[in-house]
C-alpha cells in the first residue's frame, strides 16, 4: 500500500482520483480550500465505513499582521521545479505527482 497526497481533492478531478485510489488500497492524503470546489464531491466517502476521515472546515489564511499562521511547503524554484519534473527520466515518472515539486513527497510515507 502506498500514501498519497492529492492537491485540490475536493474538486471534481481531485474527488476522483482520490476515489480510484482509495478503491485500490492506497493511503490518501487530501489538501482543499475549498475554494471552487464542493464538499459534496466527497460523498463516496459514507462507502468507507473503516476508514476515518478529517476535513479541517476553517478557511486558511496564510498571513496575518505579517505572521503564517499556516504551514504550507514553499518551492524555492518552481520554474526549475517544474523543468526538473518535466525532463526526468522514465524510471522517475511516477515518483512525484505533484508537477509544483519535482521531487518525490517522501514527507508524507
């Protein structure tokens, strides 16, 4: 079994793949702000009895009076981020699913 983490997961392509992955087996780590995406999309989750869920319902704010109050990953170069995901070879593909990273989210195993 392997963790993954899907950005926008609430939305209707996030809400999906988060499905077709549960359905697989694997661990599934969300991150949504629900900003043009719908709770509702995350209904098949009653299809899951033993599995246990969180959904954080505060709206996030990143700063305020110049203090994070959110942790969030900041991506130094995300040009060359991107670059490096794009031109990796074929054995990595796979290994990072979020294109804004291009290294594997070994954080969250």
């Amino acid at each position: 079994m392997n963790r993954f983490l899907v950005t926008g997961g609430a939305g209707f392509i996030g809400s999906h793949l988060f499905e077709t992955l549960l359905k697989k087996g694997h661990q599934v780590v969300i991150l949504d702000n629900f900003c043009n995406s719908s709770k509702e999309n995350l209904s098949f989750l009653a299809n899951y009895p033993d599995q246990s869920f969180t959904l954080n319902d505060k709206t996030p704010v990143i700063y305020e009076n110049e203090n994070q109050t959110r942790d969030f990953i900041y991506i130094e170069n995300i040009i060359q981020a991107n670059l490096n995901s794009c031109f990796a070879n074929k054995s990595a593909y796979g290994l990072s699913f979020n294109i804004g990273s291009g290294t594997p989210l070994a954080s969250i195993r």
